[in-house]
C-alpha cells in the first residue's frame, strides 16, 4: 500500500546546473529558517514598538514560505507520508491525556 501523498512530479533535466526545483528548495528552506528565527526573536523581544515592526514582516514571510510550499507540493517536488490510522490514535490520546493533566 502506498503511503505517500504528492502530485505528479514536474521532471527537470539532470544537469551540473542549478534547476528551478534546486532554487525553489532553497529559498524554501530559507524562508523556514528565517520564519523559526524571527518567531523566536519576537517571542524575546522585550520592546514593544520594534515587535509591531517586525511582526507584519514576520506574517508576510509565513505567508511567502506557506505559498512556496504549496508551489513544491504543486510540483510533485514535496512528498508527504502518510501516517497510519493508530500512530494518529496514539497521538491524540497522548495528548488528550496530557490536557487532562493540565486541568
């Protein structure tokens, strides 16, 4: 049974040069690094009127990374599994359980 969850795959040329699927992981991955950093930066700052700056730019980088995302799922270059109906079972009640514990 396939697990896997993508699109047709959008075939490049193997070549030594960089192809569109190259920059589009690239700048993918920079723009995940970047949104991981800047959300711990804002979850740091400490002044305010620099967090009202930087937090529209943090949403327009989400917004860039999610977009981008969906461009390599679109493409066939993103893969997902997909996980099994117990392992999601399993998490759930985990964390239900750890709900419980918190009230």
């Amino acid at each position: 049974m396939n697990q896997t969850i993508s699109n047709p795959k959008t075939e490049m040329p193997k070549t030594a040069e960089m192809t569109d699927e190259n920059y589009l992981n690239e700048i993918l991955s920079c723009a995940k690094n970047m949104t991981t950093n800047m959300n711990l930066m804002l979850n740091e700052m400490s002044n305010e009127p620099l967090y009202q700056t930087i937090f529209p730019l943090y949403e327009n980088v989400r917004i860039m990374q999610r977009t981008l995302y969906e461009l390599a799922f679109k493409k066939g270059w993103y893969t997902l599994e997909k996980a099994e109906d117990n392992k999601i079972t399993k998490t759930y009640n985990q964390l239900e359980t750890k709900i419980q514990e918190l009230n």
